[in-house]
C-alpha cells in the first residue's frame, strides 16, 4: 500500500442484532430507501453496504471464502460512496459473487484523491444455499445525502429496482 493513503479498518461486520439501530428502512414509493449510520463515513459506508445486501440475499448464508479487491471512483465523498455501493450490486448480480465483509477500506489521504479501495469477503453465489431476495439495479443519485452531526455520519440512499 503506498505511503499516501490512510488506512481505515472496519473491524466487524455488524451481526443481525444490530441491524437496527443502524441501518433504517424508510418510506419510498416504488423503490427502496435506506438510512444508514456510523461514527464517521466509513463505518457508516460498512452499515450501508451490509445493508444493501441483506434486502438482495441472508448475509448469515454467506461463507467468508475468498477475498476480492474494491475499488469505486468519484469526484467527492458521495460520488465515491454511490460508485461503491453500485460495485457491490456488480459483484453480486454481474459476477455472481455474494459480498459479507468489507476487510479493509482505503481512501487517499491527498487533496485530489477520487478513489476508494479496499476488500471484501465472501464466496461465489450458490443457487442451492442462496436465493436472492429482491432485484436492486443501481444506487441513484436521487435523494442521496451524507450527513453528519453529534458525532454521527448518516448515509441516505434509494435502490432502484
């Protein structure tokens, strides 16, 4: 890893308990919106993307079976979390992977940094052990927001399905 970047460490994957107190349902006609949140961007990222996954498929089902680069590209902070979360959806319904884990999460520590790289586990997606839930197309920009306060970040978003 080069000297320019700060590495963040997302230590736990958040379980099944604690889904709810930090990763919202909201009301959306016709798509789905979700509120996440956490003690800065990239906590709250994890609790989004954990989100994200668990309405595709039962993040319990998924075995830590292998590990993959990410990366996401964006010129601010919710160009690159909105690309991230779409990488995500790419794993998952182009790649046939299912995601569990977000090992590692990199941002640049420069000015003029635009990119996100990080890790993920997870294993290969098995029709026999997995069955996909709903049919997410891709993170829109509408109504998307990154807020932050009392010591919180939130990360709203729509799904488009």
């Amino acid at each position: 890893m080069s000297d320019n970047r700060e590495l963040i460490h997302l230590s736990t994957q958040p379980d099944s308990e604690n889904l709810c107190p930090r990763i919202q349902i909201l009301e959306h006609s016709g798509d789905l919106k979700l509120l996440a949140s956490g003690r800065d961007f990239f906590e709250a990222l994890a609790y989004a993307s954990s989100g994200l996954i668990s309405q595709i498929v039962d993040i319990e089902s998924i075995q830590e079976t292998k590990k993959l680069p990410i990366s996401a590209h964006g010129d601010d902070e919710s160009s690159r979390a909105i690309a991230f979360l779409n990488e995500l959806i790419y794993l998952i319904y182009g790649r046939k992977w299912l995601p569990k884990r977000i090992m590692r999460l990199t941002q640049c520590s420069t000015k003029n940094c635009n990119t996100l790289e990080g890790f993920v586990t997870g294993e290969p997606l098995d029709p026999e052990r997995h069955t996909l839930k709903l049919d997410i197309k891709a993170i829109t920009y509408h109504e998307f927001e990154i807020s932050r306060s009392e010591g919180m970040t939130t990360i709203q978003f729509v799904c488009d399905l």
